[in-house]
C-alpha cells in the first residue's frame, strides 16, 4: 500500500480552496489568507490510515495555469472544490475541470468539495444531493464522491481530506462499477478465490468456525456469535441465496462486500484484498507470491514437515471420492484458486501430462520434483492454495550443502537429483521413461529438450524422492561446462549401449571433456536383452570402471523390463556419496576445496623440508656434528 498521499485543491477563484487549507490546519477559521497557501505536510502519526500527506493548494488565474499544470501530474488525488453559493462554479466542474483533467491525460481519483454550506438557505436532503451529483459521476468514472463542508464554521473540513486519502489508499474504481451498481469482475474473480481458500471444507458455505478464522486472518480480532447473526441478516435481505444453514454462501459473500463498498467502507474491502495478496491492479502481487527464500548455491530446497503436511491434507480434502487418486473434475477444482493449468502438465516434464488419476505418491512425488527444481513455483502454489501459516517460507527448508555431505560420507536429503547422459540412442529416454512406470516405445525419438522424471524410491522403508533428468544433445554440453548446474547433482548416470561398439567411448570422452569426477556416479549399459557388443575403447566398461574404483556397470533391458533395482542403487549412491566418486573420496570435494588442500599439503611439506635443511645445517657444521654424535653415543652407553 501507498505510503504517501499527494492531494491537490483546485477550482474557481474564490470558492475557497485556501480556506480549507487553513481551517484543517488552524482549526479555526481565518478570514483572510494567502492567494495560494504554500504545500502542507502532515506526518503519518497524525493520520488515520499512519502515510504522509501533502495538501496542495492552487491557483486559476492565467497566470497560475503552467504551475497547476504540474502540480495536477503530481497529484494522487484532486479535490475540486466548488461554492454552493456559485452554481455556476458547480456547473463548470463538468463543464471545464474535468475535461481539462481528460485532456492532460491525468487518471486519479476527483473528489467533489462543496464550500460553504453555511450560506446555504433552507435544508437539502441526501436525495436532492445525489441526484444533483449522480449525473457527473455518471459520465465521469474518476469522481469516487462528494462531500459538503464549511470552511467558516468549521464543519466537515476534516472529512474532505479523510475522503481524499481513501481515495487513493482504497480507490473505488478497480473494485466497483458505479452505473451498474455492480462489483467489477476483477473484483469478483479475486473476492471468489478468498471465499474457496476460505472454504477448508469444501461445501461451499463459510460457517461460524471458517468466518472466526477469516475474521482473524483479516482483522486481528474474533467474530462474535451475535455479528454473524447480524451479518447473515443483512445479506437475507438481499435474498435467500445468499445463507445456507448457519453460514454464507459465496453469492451471500460477494453480496456483504457490495454492501460495505455501497456505503463508503472500501477500506474492509480492500483490506481483505490486501491481506491475501492482492495489489491495486487486482492481481497477486511478485512480492507475496515470491517472498524472499535465499538457497546457496551448494544447497538444494525440500518441504519442511509443514510443507509435506500442507500438501498431504490438500490432497485428502479434495479427493472427494475418496478412492486415493485425484481424477480430472478433482484436480480442476483444486487448482481453481491457481492461474490455469497443472504445473507438471508441461513438455519438460516426462509423462507427467497423460491425463490419468494421481494417487498420493504421485502428488508428492510431483511437487518434490518441482521443489527440487523451481522452488519459487512451488512457493507461489503454496500461495495460490492457500497455504495457513505465515511466513509461507516455513514450508520448504535448506538442505544442508552437498559438499559437507561429501565429507562427512552421508546424506540426509529427502529428495535426490540425477543427471543420466550417454550417446545419441544409448537408451536413456527410455530408461526415464520406466522410472515414470511408462510403457516401452519402440520408435526412436532424438531428445530435443530437457526431460525431467520423478518417482518415489523405498530405502530400508524410507520413502525417498529420485528426480532423473535428460538433456539431449543439444543441451548436455551446456549443463556439463555449467559448474554451477554441475554442482546441483547428487549422482550422474552414464548410460551406454552395450550393443553398440561406440557407444562406452562418447561417455568416456565426456569425463575427459568435463569437469565431473566430485560427482557420485553410476555407470549403466543398456539392452542387455541384445548380443554384448565389444565397445572400440582402450579397456572394457568393466575394467575402466575397477580402475576408477566403482562398480561395474549395472546391466538392465527396459524392453525387457529387467530393472536390476537399478533406481534402488542410484539412491543408494546419492545417500552414500563417498562410495562412488571415480578415482576416489578425495575427488568428492569440489575443485576450490581441492585446490586448497593441495595447497595446505604442499605448505606442511615445504615447511616439513625447509626445517629438515636447518637442522641439518646446524647439527651437521665441522666441530658440531662430532659433539652431538659423541653426546648421543655417550649417552647411550650410560645406558647401556
């Protein structure tokens, strides 16, 4: 929300502008007054809404017209002021200021000021008044209203800039179309979301528990048992829609609102709004949709035992039939409160897009990868549905670096990243794609993109999360020249061919290319349902692996469906990363930290040798040497 609030005066000569100033500020009326009052600052501490004002006043003569120019782009809001006593500064409101402001370009809030209402002769009712304005704010949408004051008396002088500052703090226009006395669709869109995230149970009705709670959440302060009953009269008498059973119905929801924005509190209104995110536009603000969250570079992000809650609960709210499985009616309704769209409908993600149910592994499964992946999405999702608790950021967590992990020869992540690469028609498509649990294809289809998978993985009764990611030729050397995108791998699967002569030698160049061997790694070679090929290599697989102290590769047919629990070993891997670094753990650490051991080793040999020269110097000089030796024989023999 604004912090400040720019309001300028203008009208006619003599209507009173400056008066006005000079009342609120005296609080008592001064008869005469500056041509133009100089700019007033109030402080926050003394306003309502706690921003700091301005109150320009102006001029209308010729000579003020390049100064009001620029005071009226300045302006946050404009009061025009006019005499009640001078119809005809009240006719060129419409006539000429409005106009004017049209022509300049300017879309602010116009507040209508009537002065002196004390030479008024005889009472005006409310009636009389809105039917003399309603045909200005007809075809003007920027005047949000009009309030009558005297700056003589004082009366209502207060009241103006109060309407003024609402004005900009909590506009009309977005929320409410004043001819159609109607709430604007925007306004709707957003009001109906707040109800659905209101709704914990789904059944369409806010009763007393889910009010007490939106209560709390936008107001600090709890519903008490006799305002509900207010509340849910005063939407009966717009019609019985609005009230089922003991709570409001959405149409009873977006009714109340009509009726607090109708009677001038769009500050309840756009509290609301406010509170769940929503900025002037009507749309969820970058701030509240993306809070900040740093994660080092080292470090991946997982839900925190909140984060697993939140999504586990959703799940089990919307699974309406309660067989275990989100269907398309279901997603849908879950996701009504989200832009449109699943998240893991998308090419990047494999099989992730068929349209069949999704059991609950699947749905965590899913939002594990997109965690692992693009943490601000799952974030902003946590947004979108809802999520209770505040800071949201509660509910993902840091993992601890994966070079400390290293180290120390455990990890204790939830969720692990692979990287799987190998030649052209080596096979790894379709090794991701068993890992999804999708059907073998035969038709060979070059990767063109990044392919990202998830499933869940059993460890000794652990459930663990195992993301596999492909990137294709065309994006492979990218990532592996990456150190940055290098060092977000938990393991690296290379994956050959082993009917195809050439296939071991593009992994083995790729390791000589690239910087990869403090990465945990898992050789596989596919179609072992084929004859083994002899790879044109210096040694074999098997061999080039023992010399690198791994394991031999694991041999699997996705045709075939012989998996070897080869998805079991990588996770072990990931879990165990000291086990599988080629060529041993030293080259577990990343190329800094081994620098600076190598630097450190080099330092304790050099200084080991320097002081090996001194001493030798010193016991080894003519005369020295035969006194220490003798020293040292003779000392021995007094033990002897």
């Amino acid at each position: 929300m604004r912090r400040d609030v720019r309001i300028l005066l203008v009208g006619d000569e003599g209507v009173g502008k400056s008066t006005i100033v000079t009342s609120l500020i005296k609080e008592e009326f001064v008869s005469h007054v500056q041509h133009v009052v100089p700019e007033v600052t109030i402080s926050p501490e003394v306003t309502s809404e706690n921003v700091t004002t301005y109150i320009v006043d102006s001029g209308a003569g010729p000579n003020d017209k390049h100064h009001l120019e620029l005071e009226i782009r300045k302006a946050h809001v404009i009061c025009v002021v006019y005499a009640i006593d001078n119809s005809n500064s009240f006719n060129r409101i419409s006539a000429y200021w409005l106009p004017y402001f049209r022509q300049l370009g300017i879309n602010v809030p116009v507040i209508l000021v009537g002065n002196k209402i004390d030479l008024r002769g005889g009472e005006v009712t409310n009636k009389a008044l809105v039917d003399e304005i309603k045909p200005i704010m007809t075809d003007f949408k920027e005047v949000e209203t009009c309030v009558e004051c005297s700056a003589k008396i004082p009366l209502n002088v207060s009241e103006v800039f109060y309407f003024a500052q609402k004005a900009v703090l909590h506009p009309t226009a977005p929320l409410y179309d004043s001819k159609k006395q109607a709430l604007k669709p925007a306004c709707i869109e957003a009001l109906s979301r707040i109800f659905k995230l209101c709704d914990a149970n789904k059944d369409g009705v806010l009763d007393y528990v889910e009010l007490n709670e939106f209560q709390r959440k936008c107001f600090d302060a709890p519903l008490q048992l006799q305002e509900l009953e207010g509340i849910k009269d005063i939407v009966l008498e717009y019609g019985p829609d609005g009230v089922r059973g003991d709570g409001l119905t959405e149409a009873g929801f977006l009714f109340l609102h009509t009726i607090f924005i109708q009677r001038g509190r769009l500050e309840t209104t756009w509290t609301v709004l406010r509170k769940y995110g929503y900025g002037e536009d009507l749309r969820l603000t970058e701030a509240f949709l993306y809070p900040k969250f740093d994660v080092p570079s080292d470090c991946s992000v997982e839900w925190s035992p909140l984060g697993y809650q939140f999504f586990t609960d959703i799940f089990e709210v919307f699974d309406k039939d309660q067989d275990g499985a989100l269907n398309e009616d279901e997603l849908e309704d879950l996701f009504s409160t989200a832009p449109p769209g699943i998240p893991w409908r998308n090419p990047k993600f494999l099989g992730l897009d068929d349209g069949a149910a999704v059991t609950l592994q699947a749905w965590l499964a899913r939002w594990s990868m997109i965690t692992l992946l693009e943490h601000k999405t799952t974030l902003a999702y946590l947004a979108y549905l809802g999520y209770p608790d505040e800071p949201r950021t509660g509910a993902l967590l840091v993992t601890r670096p994966r070079k400390h992990d290293r180290r120390r020869g455990k990890s204790t992540r939830s969720v692990f990243l692979c990287y799987v690469c190998g030649a052209a028609g080596s096979g790894k498509t379709s090794f991701l794609r068993s890992f999804a649990d999708k059907p073998f294809d035969d038709v060979y289809r070059p990767t063109e993109k990044v392919l990202s998978v998830v499933n869940s993985v059993d460890i000794h009764g652990s459930e663990k999360y195992l993301v596999l990611q492909e990137f294709g030729s065309k994006y492979e050397p990218e990532v592996l020249r990456n150190s940055k995108k290098i060092d977000l791998a938990d393991v690296i699967v290379y994956v050959h061919d082993s009917s195809d002569t050439n296939s071991f030698s593009y992994i083995s160049n790729l390791r000589q290319q690239y910087s990869l061997d403090h990465i945990p790694t898992l050789f596989v070679a596919t179609k072992s349902d084929l004859d083994l090929a002899q790879q044109r290599h210096e040694v074999q697989p098997d061999v080039y692996c023992r010399r690198l102290n791994l394991q031999v590769p694991v041999a699997v047919s996705v045709k075939t469906a012989q998996i070897a629990d080869v998805f079991r070993a990588i996770c072990s891997v990931a879990m165990h990363p000291n086990s599988s670094i080629p060529g041993g753990v030293d080259r577990s650490l990343f190329p800094v930290a081994r620098l600076r051991t190598y630097i450190v080793l080099s330092a304790l040999v050099g200084s080991f040798s320097a002081g090996m020269v001194v001493a030798y110097r010193i016991f080894f000089r003519p005369g020295i040497a035969g006194q220490w030796i003798g020293w040292l024989l003779g000392g021995r023999s007094q033990y002897q």
